[in-house]
C-alpha cells in the first residue's frame, strides 16, 4: 500500500530540482538516507516540495516532541520573539530562569537541580564533561561500546556507534575508556545477566588492570541506547552502575538527549529503573525543534565551578527557551502518558508483525515511543540485515512514512509523543507493505 497523498514519483520535480542546488552548496557528510525535501509539517504529518504527504516517525531524530509546529509551542515563541532575539549569556533574563526553575522541578534528583544552556546535544556532553572534570578534579572517563554522544571533540571520544562518525578524527579528547553495553540480544560479554556482567568488568578487569577508579571522574551513559540500536539495559545495570560510581566517588552522567524529554513515558529514561544521575544531558526533544542544550547537575556540583569556568554566546537564547518551557509543560500535561500509552499499543502491533515475519524480525525492544526493530538474516544466527534495512527505509518513504535506522540493522520509530491510533494504524500498515515489497 502506498499512501493515498503520495502524487509524484519520488523524489518530485520540485525535490530533484532542488537536489540539485544542495549537491553544489551544501556539505555532503551529511548521512542522509533518502531524499525527502521538506515543504511543511502539521502534528505527525509532513509534506514535500511536491505536495506529497508523510507520516514523520522520524521526527527530526527525536526532536520534534510536540509534533511540527504545535500551537503552543508556535505561540511562545511568537511571544518571545516579540520582546527581543538575543541577550547573550553575560546578562540575565525570565525565559532562561523560568525554564531553569522548571527544569528544576522535573529533574530526575531528589536533589535541587541547575541547569547550564547551550545549543545541542553534543555541547550538552562537553559541558557535563568539563563540570565532572572540573568538580572532581579527577581526568578519566568511562563511555560505552554503542554510545553516541555527539560529533565534537569531547562527545566523539565516547561515540562508538559506527566507525564512519570516527573515522579521520583521531585523536578526540583523551582519557576514555569504553567497556561494553549490556546487549541481551547479542551479548557481548558471557554470563545470563549482561547488566551484571558488564559491572564486573568494570569492576574487576578494567580498575584491576587498567584504569584505577581513582581517577576516573565520570562515566558517561545512555540509560536507553540510542544510535547503537534503541538496546533497552537489562533491570540489574543503571542501578548497578548507580552503585558501583558510589563506591567510587564517580559522578553518573546520564546522556538523556535522545531518550529525555518525555519520549519513553518518563520524563526522563533513568527513572524507568529509579536511578538518580548527578548529571544530565538534554536537548532534541526540550525544544520542539529549536536548538537548545542543558546540562543539568545536583546544585552541589554545579555550584561548584566558577564564573568563568563555562559559558557561552547563544546558550538560553530567550526564543529557545520559550520553546523549551513549552515543550516541557506539553510534555508532562500528557504527551508522556501518550508516549507511554501510544508506545505500548505499537510494540504490541510490532510483536503481532514480528510472529508473522519470525525470520527478518529479530526483537521489538524500546519503551514509550523510542522503539527499535532488529532487522536480521536468519532466526538462529541473528545475523544483521544491513542491506535490508536501507532498502526498507527508502521504500516506507516511498509509501509515505519518513523512518531512520540506527545500528546494525535497526528500525527505528520514534515518531511526536502527538502520535494517534489512526496514525500509527496507517503506519502500521505502510510498513508492512513495504516490509513485503524489500523481501
Ligand atoms: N547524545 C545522544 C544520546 C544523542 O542521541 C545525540 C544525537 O543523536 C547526541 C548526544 C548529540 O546531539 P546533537 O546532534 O544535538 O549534537
């Protein structure tokens, strides 16, 4: 089936025309997969310079919580721009304190939080690097096989999803050292509980032989996988890890970036398994598709480093905040209870297409609507089904559904927290089809 709205071949005259312009002008490292040129986007849905229509379960890599163009979110920052665009980060102003009172509300510590502002996911990182450096005085790091965390300097010393992000690059930031992530699908490690498994690594190989827990200031984890392929850790590991840093005197850095912001119905990921990070990363979804960061901290190691020790120009941009403050009132009003509701009933359309596709479908994994769906060549070895998985997200475009992968050969649905049945029926059913059309 293909969508009823898709009225061109694809890419349309108008895309093609304006593929044109890109391929002279614009960076080509961009890892695009297929040749969607956007007109315009209401809610879940998104349409192309031709007049095609898409159902967006890519959602701007997870940004765009509220859907394209909430009313809300629309007004705040109509409201915002209209007392003025910029101050800069050496003067005060409410939008930046408000969103930082809120954020201090809803942050994941029973302690008070505050909150440094930046502009994206990856400054996010650098700023929790430099405040864990800096209040611990200690230089190391710990990061995971799989993570990904950005693309400067700082964050690609822990990215590990795919050798492309690294390659040409070396040497990023020194001082971190990757152990494996819990992956119960392909374990890495030996021994029934990976969570467990992996702490004994850490604990008694990699401190033993390597890396003396003493200097490690920080490490740096995603409570949810994202880029490494949506791997859900199993129950024993964040509140292991929770101790272990404990133990240690190690700061717990949660990298919510991608999987914060109400996406996998909490607010935050870590609280699925009750643990409290020291510090985290947000962004992508925050802003509903403005650029924005936090790094968020216990008040008593933010208040640690001083003026001057970070900072600066765009960081609480008032425009961004506004839409932040926004997202976030969105999202605990009842997008998260959506994301949590509408992620349970599309896992469990998944499960029912993946006991009748039992050879390509691997697993469905995720919680809320960060959901991932292993793609493979065969039952018994789980082989990745790389190939697959590119023909797959170019023909659901084809069909009308915007989608992305991410590692070996992940699907990836993370559609608005918006989402409705009638829409995720009509995905449903485009991704089937399309699924049957590769096969
Ligand atoms: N951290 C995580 C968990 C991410 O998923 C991403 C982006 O995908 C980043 C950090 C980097 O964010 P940005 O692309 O905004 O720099």
């Amino acid at each position: 089936m293909r969508s009823q709205h898709i009225r061109t071949e694809l890419p349309g005259p108008n895309a093609q025309a304006m593929l044109e312009r890109d391929r002279r002008v614009v960076s080509p490292s961009y890892p695009r997969d297929y040749p969607f040129v956007m007109s315009h986007g209401r809610d879940t849905e998104v349409w192309d310079v031709d007049g095609n229509r898409f159902i967006d379960f890519a959602a701007g890599i997870a940004v765009c919580s509220t859907g394209h163009a909430h009313p809300s979110v629309v007004a705040a920052i109509r409201t915002a721009t209209e007392q003025f665009l910029h101050i800069s980060s050496d003067y005060w102003h409410e939008e930046q304190i408000r969103l930082a009172e809120l954020v201090a509300e809803i942050a994941p510590f029973e302690e008070p939080a505050m909150t440094f502002f930046c502009n994206s996911g990856t400054e996010a990182v650098e700023g929790a690097l430099k405040l864990a450096r800096s209040t611990s005085g200690r230089q190391r790091f710990i990061g995971f096989i799989g993570g990904f965390h950005g693309r400067t300097m700082g964050s690609l010393a822990f990215t590990a999803s795919k050798y492309s992000q690294q390659a040409g690059f070396f040497p990023a930031m020194p001082g971190v050292t990757h152990v494996p992530y819990p992956n119960t699908y392909r374990p890495l490690l030996s021994g029934e509980d990976q969570g467990k498994a992996v702490l004994d690594y850490i604990e008694n190989v990699l401190f033993q032989s390597n890396v003396p827990a003493n200097e490690v200031a920080g490490i740096l984890v995603e409570p949810i996988q994202g880029e490494g392929g949506y791997l859900v850790p199993p129950e024993s590991f964040l509140p292991g890890l929770r101790a272990l840093c404990d133990r240690h005197g190690i700061l717990l850095i949660a990298d919510e970036v991608q999987a914060g912001a109400g996406r996998t119905g909490k607010m935050f990921a870590c609280e699925h398994w009750g643990v409290q990070p020291d510090i985290v990363t947000m962004a992508k979804g925050v802003g509903s598709g403005m650029p924005i960061g936090l790094v968020v901290a216990k008040r008593s190691i933010m208040e640690k480093w001083k003026r001057g020790a970070h900072g600066n120009t765009y960081g609480g941009n008032p425009v961004c905040c506004a839409a932040a403050s926004a997202t976030l009132e969105l999202v605990r009003g009842g997008l998260m209870q959506n994301a949590a509701t509408m992620g349970a009933y599309m896992t469990e359309r998944l499960l029912e297409l993946q006991s009748r596709y039992p050879d390509v479908i691997g697993e469905v994994r995720g919680k809320g609507l960060m959901i991932g769906v292993e793609l493979i060549q065969g039952r018994t070895a789980r082989t990745p089904a790389k190939e697959m998985t590119d023909r797959l997200l170019t023909q659901a475009w084809r069909n009308g559904v915007l989608l992305l992968s991410c590692g070996a050969s992940t699907l990836r649905l993370m559609p608005p927290l918006t989402v409705t049945k009638p829409i995720a029926d009509e995905a449903m059913t485009i991704i089937e089809q399309s699924l049957k059309a590769v096969l």
